[in-house]
C-alpha cells in the first residue's frame, strides 16, 4: 500500500481522507493535543514527505555556503595572471608623526579630594564601535583594508602597481627602524625592559613559526608602554588593571573602558604609562588595544 | 506504525531546519576578524617611586626663615614612605612664582608638581597649597592652611598627609606620635617626640623601672609597669585627656600590663602560684579572671585588631614560642616553629600578620610572619633588635636597637628597609600614639 503521509496542516479531526480515517481517528484520540500543535506550526510544507524536507534542507545548504563563499572571499574575485593586486597597509605610511600629546582621556573630576572612583569612569568614544562585534555580520567588502579599495576594481599597468609596492616597502622599513631606534633610547631608562628584535613581519614570522604571529605594530606598541611604565618598589604588589583604548589614525589614544585595580597608586602609574606613550606611531589601521597591566 | 511514521517526518522535517538555522547561526557568530583587536600584556613595571618637584616660595620676608623648615618636613615624610623621590632644586625649570606649565616639567621626568606658598602674619602662618600632575597638564587641588606659627612643624606634616593621600587613598602616619621609655637622672621616664624624632618631650613620670607601656587607642589612656624600690609590681593608667595619673593594681608577684581590652579591663600576666598566667583584670573592682593558664608560663597578651583573638608566649612546648587563641581563652594554637626563643608578638593592623622577637646565633632579632602558615621573614640582622611596633598605617615598625652601642629608638619599613634611628639618647619599649 502505498505511503501517505500525514496532512500536516490540517487538524486530525477533520481530516477529509476516508482511507486512514480509522486510524487517524485512532492516533488522534490518543494524542490529539501533540498533533494538532505540531501540525500547525511547520507551515508551508503541505504534503511534505520525510524526502521532500531532506530536499529542501539540501537547498538551503547549498544556498547559504554559496552566499558564504561570496561573502568571504571577495579579494580573489578579479585574479587573473594579467594584473596582480596589492594589499597595502595605509596610503600614509611614508608620513612622520608630528601631532602633539593628544591622548583623549575621561579627566578626572577637579576640585579638592578627588574621587576614589575616578579613574574607573567608562567612556564610550563617540565614533567606537562599541566592545563587542556581535552586530557585525562579517567583514563587509567595503571596509576590508583601506588602501585595497584603490586597487580592488581597477585595472593598473603592472609597471606601476611594482613601483608603488617597493616605495610602501620603502617606507614601512624606514618607519619601523625609527620605531627600533626609539626603543633603544627608552631602553636606557628602563633596566627592566625586555625588546624583541624588532624585524620585518616576514622575517618575524619565519622565526616563530610556532607561536602566535604578532604583528610588527603590537610589538612597537608593547614596548612603548612598558617602557613607560613605572611603580614603586614598596608599594602594594599583587594588582591588575585593564584598558581598553582605541588607537585613532594618528596614534593618538582613546580610552574606551578602564578597569580599575582598586588602589588608586596603581591605577595612576597604569594612567600616567598610557599619558606618556600617547601619541604611539601611527597604526597600519584604527584598531583597538586591550592591555592588561599587572604586578 | 502511523504515529511512527508522523513522528519520523516531523524529526526529518526539524532536523533539516534546525541544522540549517544552526549553520547560519554559528556562521554570524564567528567573530570577524575585521580591523583587528590587539592584545598586551604587562607585567614588572619599572621600580621607580613618584617624582614630585616640591617648591616652597615665601610670601613677605616673615615668612622666609620658615621655607627651609617646612619643605624638609615635606620632603622627609613623603620620601621616607618610599613612594615618592623629590628632584633636586637645581634641576627645575620654571621659577617657584611663575604658574604651572608641565612643559617645564616633562624633561625632568616629573609626575608631580607642589608649589607651597607661606605668608607669616602676627604669629600666624597661611599657607596655600597648588598641586599639579604633569602627565595630565592640569591642576589637582588648591588648599589653604592657617595655624599658629609655633605649630609649623604640624602644619607641615597636615599638607604631607593632603599629599600622600591624594595618590594612595590612605592615611599616612605623619601626625602621629611614638611613646617610649626613656632614662632620666638613673631613672626610667616616658618620653613622646613625633615621628620623625622630632619635638621630644618627657612626661613628669619617673619611676625605678617602667616597662611594657600600652596604649587604649582612642580612649587615649595609657598603663604601663613599674617596679617599686621594695620590690613590688605595680600597674598605673595615665588618661591623656586629662593628663591625669591612677595607680589600679599592685602585687608583690612579678606582674606586667599587656593590651587594652576596653576601659575597665586589661590582659594582664601574673603570677598566682607559681608561674606567670594570663589574667583579665578588671580595674573598678580590681578583680582578676584567670584566661590562660597551667604549669607553664604565658606572659604578653597583645589583643588582635578585630579583638576576637590573642597572642601570647608560652613555654608550654618546653621553649618560649608565640601562640594564638581566642579572646575566650580557647583554641590555643602555636604559631612559631623556628628558632628556640620567640617572644614579643605584635599585631600587624590589619590583622594578618604578626611581629616577633627571635633569637639567631645569640642576638635578638625581628621578625615577620602571616598568619595563612607561611613562612616567618627576619627584618633585622644588626646588634639586638626588640620590641617592634607598627605604625596605623601598617607601613612602618617602630622598635629598639642596641646595634650602635647603646639601647635606641629604630624606625624602619614593614619590609625592613630604610632601617635609621630616631632618638639620640636611650629608648626603649616604642608604641605608636596619636
């Protein structure tokens, strides 16, 4: 006897079909509410059978990783062997810095006393966009990294597109020894530091290729603020403050949110390390820093 | 089989739907890895206490014969807490009159900035306090100060404390005053100078021996021990409110004051049969309570900050060691297992450690132990060093030191450094007042 599956979308009781009548009459009075509950629910699938809806979820399988694939890999779109396309990091890199002290920071009430509070005051910088990504629904093409959107639909002479990558090359070299030499100076005032050599990412990466691979900016930016950072030998051990700052275009710092440590000597010496280091170089894009400071 | 089979769809039909929606779900959920989040961790900041530049002006040549004083005054409490260093006056840049700008400041590596101005007017001194933060590049505080110029030396001390606790939080022991007993004309007198040594004044109290003062705190009232030329024990009580002196016990039987417990009773040591006990007296009736006793001897009890519990020294375990137990008398537990010799116990003032006196290759020394069972820390390793007493604050024990040849009054820093003497003259038994 050939199959036939249940009507979905009608209640049992009313069912018209007289051939399993009896039985359905049977099922029904045995668990009427679970049916007719279920029955109204899965909607749109009038005579679905067990391979209908295995159909179906085969298709929208396949339409969601196409739009995945679409979504996520739009850099390799336009690859042909006549063109290369080139990642480059800012259209400012050959710039030296020259603005002034600029970190923006909550400033602390005025007035006599002060509050005990007042270094752990949450700021939301007016353009942040806010602590967590949930609402981004991945990376959307337009805001991948800057200086691609010059290349990303135009057709460039492969001559020049060459030129255009030594000089970035050029000066990102030139700015990371800047950075190299300006850590030796601090190094100076600073027994304690500990600096990496300071190499290009390529060569970085290929003598750690274990580790997580930190990018040249985290490392300049790292040492910056250790190097700035200082605290008094007999004052009390054992505390952690964190930070969360966003680094603007210029370097200048921003501080989102400030975790305090509960003893306002140790949150001054985490303030004044990031007042010192403000501004830090430039940064390959506006990005963000979570920093952990702990004795 | 109909059921079955109603039910086996309608499991396909979720399932299908359920591991679609998922899929989707876990996808939006992937954290992008858009303009990247960098983390930093740092660890062992560079040891290096606040760098202030103080600059004390004189406003009317009255006032310029106090600079001098009041700005060492300064100088000396913030420095001695080890927080702060004071850059040199021939470094500065900007001239003590002209206004704040923390580009004069910034080279110098300074954190902070006090420009103190003192007017001296008919026997009184103002001063004005401007405080600044050079990394900010703004103001912190502006505060007057009015007082009798023959108290310039508290007034100095009052804007050390704004000073320190406007970067701590916490009440810094400036204004405080340490007890001790002293010699005078072959006797034993009670002497108060300030913290720093300074202001040393004597009590109009003399007595063959006085020893083991002890201080009620807030109820301002002292006792302490003294043993008379017939060879009595005999507890007195100066009330400092009234400066006013009571005699509440005395004995025949070798008898010594040990803490406050409020202000009719003191823990007291002594001895009824044969040995030394401890005892509550209590001082309207003169009536004594036996709290801790036996065949071996217990003698200085010291009452915990919280008041709940006791130290005490015994020799039960066959050498003098330091016990802890319960304000009731019970649960009576050592707490001393190094060296052969421990006496002296006193409460840190938070209650979590506790001082002693040990005794290593036949010298007396100080030592510092946690109560959570860790190991006891030696603070002292010059001459004989005994009777260790914190400051309020916790930051800094006052104790006597036989270590330049003669018994003085030591002050050091609750991690033994900074160890230098306070007094000239002999001194012995220090505790903190206020």
């Amino acid at each position: 006897m050939r199959y036939r599956a249940p009507r979905l979308l009608l209640p049992a009781s009313l069912n018209p079909g007289g051939a399993n009548q009896g039985s359905e009459g049977q099922s029904s009075s045995l668990l009427p509410k679970y049916e007719k509950k279920h029955f109204y629910i899965i909607l749109g699938l009038r005579g679905a059978s067990p391979l209908s809806a295995l159909i179906l979820s085969i298709f929208l399988h396949a339409i969601t990783l196409t739009v995945l694939i679409l979504l996520l890999t739009p850099s390799y779109k336009n690859l042909t062997h006549k063109f290369i396309t080139v990642r480059i990091f800012s259209e400012n890199i050959a710039q030296e810095q020259t603005s002034t002290n600029t970190l923006a920071f909550p400033s602390p009430g005025g007035g006599s006393g002060g509050n005990s509070n007042e270094f752990s005051r949450v700021v939301k910088a007016p353009d942040s966009p806010g602590l967590t990504r949930r609402e981004d629904k991945g990376i959307s093409p337009g805001g991948l990294v800057e200086g691609l959107s010059k290349f990303y639909y135009k057709e460039v002479p492969y001559r020049d597109i060459v030129e255009e990558a030594l000089h970035a090359i050029k000066a990102k070299k030139r700015v990371e020894r800047i950075a190299r030499l300006r850590a030796e100076i601090r190094k100076t005032h600073n027994q304690e530091t500990r600096i990496p050599p300071i190499e290009t990412s390529t060569e970085a990466q290929r003598l750690e290729p274990v580790l997580e691979q930190r990018s040249t900016y985290e490392v300049i930016v790292e040492n910056i603020i250790a190097s700035n950072w200082s605290y008094p030998e007999v004052a009390k051990k054992g505390l952690s403050a964190s930070v969360l700052v966003s680094v603007q275009k210029d370097g200048s710092i921003k501080i989102i949110e400030f975790k305090s440590s509960g003893d306002r000597l140790f949150d001054y010496s985490v303030k004044n390390a990031l007042l010192k280091s403000s501004p830090l170089p430039r940064p390959p894009e506006a990005v963000e820093i979570e920093m952990r400071f702990s004795e | 089989m109909k059921i079955v089979q109603k039910i086996c769809s309608l499991l396909f039909v979720f399932y299908s739907l359920g591991l679609w929606v998922a899929e989707v779900t876990v996808v939006i959920l992937i954290p992008s890895e858009s303009a990247g989040r960098i983390y930093i961790d740092l660890t062992s900041p560079a040891p290096r206490p606040l760098l202030m530049g103080l600059q004390v002006m004189a406003d009317g040549i009255d006032a310029e014969g106090y600079v001098h004083q009041i700005k060492k005054v300064i100088q000396d409490d913030l420095v001695y807490t080890g927080l702060f260093s004071m850059i040199e006056e021939r470094l500065f840049l900007e001239p003590a009159q002209s206004s704040f700008n923390p580009q004069n400041w910034s080279p110098l590596n300074a954190d902070v900035v006090a420009k103190l101005s003192l007017q001296v007017l008919q026997g009184n001194v103002r001063a004005v306090l401007n405080l600044y933060d050079v990394n900010e590049g703004t103001q912190i505080f502006k505060k007057e100060y009015t007082g009798d110029i023959n108290f310039l030396r508290t007034l100095a001390h009052v804007i050390a404390r704004d000073i320190y606790k406007r970067f701590t939080d916490k009440d810094p022991p400036f204004e405080a005053k340490i007890l001790y007993v002293g010699e005078h004309d072959g006797k034993s007198s009670i002497y108060i100078m300030d913290w720093d040594g300074a202001r040393l004044r004597r009590l109009g109290i003399v007595a063959e021996t006085i020893i083991s003062p002890k201080w009620a705190g807030e109820l301002r009232l002292l006792v302490y021990t003294t043993r008379e030329r017939d060879g009595s024990w005999v507890l007195k009580t100066i009330d400092f409110n009234t400066m006013t002196q009571k005699r509440i016990f005395e004995s025949k039987r070798l008898t010594m004051a040990g803490d406050w417990i409020d202000k009719n009773s003191i823990l007291i040591s002594y001895t009824e049969s044969d040995n030394q006990d401890l005892y509550i007296l209590d001082i309207e009736g003169t009536k004594l309570k036996k709290l801790i006793g036996g065949y071996a001897i217990e003698i200085d009890p010291v009452l915990s900050p919280d008041r709940r519990s006791l130290l005490f020294v015994s020799d039960r375990s066959g050498s003098p060691q330091v016990y802890m137990a319960d304000i009731s008398g019970y649960n009576i537990k050592r707490l001393t297992f190094q060296g052969g010799y421990n006496t002296s116990p006193r409460w840190s003032p938070d209650g979590s450690s506790f001082l002693y006196v040990g005794n290593v290759n036949g010298k007396n020394q100080i030592f510092i132990q946690k109560l959570d069972g860790s190991e006891p820390v030696q603070l002292t390793n010059t001459g004989n060093n005994e009777e260790p007493a914190f400051s309020p604050d916790g930051r800094f024990i006052a104790f006597a030191s036989d270590r330049d040849g003669q018994w003085r009054i030591y002050i050091m820093r609750f991690d033994g450094s900074g160890q230098r003497p306070l007094t000239e003259g002999y001194g012995f038994s220090p505790i903190w007042i206020k």
